[in-house]
C-alpha cells in the first residue's frame, strides 16, 4: 500500500517511522511519503489559507494550494488514489471504514489546519474520474487543531490490518470491533500472581478453558454495559 500525506507540518507525522508501521516500511508492505503543504504555495509569502466568505473567526484553507498539491500526487501515481480528508464534520471512523480502507492501494490524506479545507477540494475530487474516491471522516467527537493525529489515528488502525504487518494475525480477528457482536474486551492480566496486594482471579488459572471463557464474555459485558451501553441496543441507530 501507497500512502502520501499532505500537511503544513510534516514533522507531526514522524511518528509514521516508528515501532510496527516503521517495520512495515522496511519490509516493503507500505510506503508513506510525507509532503509539505507550502511547497505549492506560490505567492511571495507562501501563504496556504485566507478569509472565510460569510466572515465569523479564523481562516480556511485555498483550495488553489490543495487543488496544486493533490494534482501532483495523481500525476507522479500509477493508479487512481482514495483521498481521505479528517475533518470534525465528516463520517466516524470505525473498525469497518478501517477494514475497508486497508483493501486500498493508494490512499492521500489532506491534512487541514485553522478552520479547515474550502469544501469544493472535496466536491471537486469527488467528481473527478482521476481518483478512486473521496471520503470526509471524523475521528471523534471533540475538536482537533488539525487533521495531523487524525491522520496518523487512521493510518494506524488501517496499516495493522495489512496482512503481515502484525506478528500475529489471530489477534486482528480477536479485536473487540471486529466481532459483529462487538463488546469492548474485558481486563488482562500478566506475571506476577499477586502484585501489590491484588491477585489475579482464580478462574483464569484453573486450567478450565470453558469457565475462562465464560468469564471473560461476562467480564466483557459488563464492560460494554458500564462505558458502552450503546453496543447493546437492538437496533443500529442508522435504521431508528
Ligand atoms: C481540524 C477545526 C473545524 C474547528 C482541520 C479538526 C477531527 N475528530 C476530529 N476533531 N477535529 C478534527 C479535525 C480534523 C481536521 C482539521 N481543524 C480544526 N476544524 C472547525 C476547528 C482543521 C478529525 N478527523
């Protein structure tokens, strides 16, 4: 998988280089290549954003800037890219756009700054017979300064999906968002038995392979009863 980021601080991304996606590059799974936005700002003070029409506070992002910047990357590409542009007002992220997104070959992140992006980079690369397709996402319901940890959020979740990235796969098709009856998972415990006063429960050294398992799933659901009641409901709330 190709994956090019755009942003006006490409430092924020180095993080991209290290641990697992590190190793994914070296082995050749992935390609990250990072672009500094203001390389295709042409006017003498190189400046990517200007007033918002409609007035209110901050600046927007030139669509010129992007529209240059993005244009390059499907020019030097083989193939038609997907562009994936974080923005607080755009689709949740979730296991599944994940699962989808690491079927892609090429995918571009545009990473915003200030109040975000002139919303006709998105409209106009939607249409655009050059590029595979284009999807606004939302990491969350707060309020980022950028689309920079966003960008390396969904970078991560995708790239460990990657067949090969991940030492060992049974712990892709493990995780709690994988399973249709998704519960969030339960508590893990390692050596010592007994640290500082708290033992680790009995059950899980009983050797009964049925009665752990049965724990756990109760240890899960109350979990997902406590913090995500919302995992439990009948109906997804598309179809309410
Ligand atoms: C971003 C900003 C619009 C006010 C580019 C925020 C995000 N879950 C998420 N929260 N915030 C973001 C996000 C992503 C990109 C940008 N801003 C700041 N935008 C209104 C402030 C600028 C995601 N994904």
């Amino acid at each position: 998988m190709k994956v090019d980021v755009v942003s006006l601080f490409p430092a924020y991304l180095d993080p991209l280089n290290l641990s697992l996606l590190g190793k994914a590059q070296t082995q050749g799974l992935v390609q990250v290549q990072v672009h500094d936005l203001r390389n295709w700002a042409t006017d003498p003070h190189r400046s990517v954003d200007d007033t918002p029409y409609g007035g209110g506070p901050g600046m927007v992002m030139s669509p010129l800037v992007w529209g240059s910047a993005l244009d390059h990357i499907r020019e030097g590409a083989q193939t038609k890219p997907t562009l994936i542009i974080p923005t607080p007002s755009g689709e949740p992220f979730s296991q599944v756009l994940a699962a989808e997104f690491s079927r892609a070959e090429h995918l571009v992140f545009a990473c915003g700054r200030y109040e975000g992006i002139d919303s006709r980079v998105g409209v106009h690369y939607s249409s655009s017979e050059q590029w595979e397709k284009v999807r606004e996402i939302s990491i969350g319901d707060y309020v980022l300064a950028g689309g920079e940890v966003a960008t390396l959020v969904i970078i991560e979740a995708i790239t460990r999906l990657i067949p090969g990235v991940l030492g060992n796969p049974q712990s892709v098709v493990d995780d709690s968002f994988s399973r249709p009856d998704s519960f969030i998972e339960g508590p893990v415990y390692t050596k010592p038995l007994g640290w500082r006063g708290l033992e680790v429960p009995e059950v899980l050294r009983s050797g009964n392979h049925g009665a752990i398992e049965q724990w756990r799933q109760d240890q899960a659901q109350a979990r997902t009863r406590k913090y995500r009641p919302d995992l439990l409901t009948e109906i997804p709330p598309e179809q309410v």
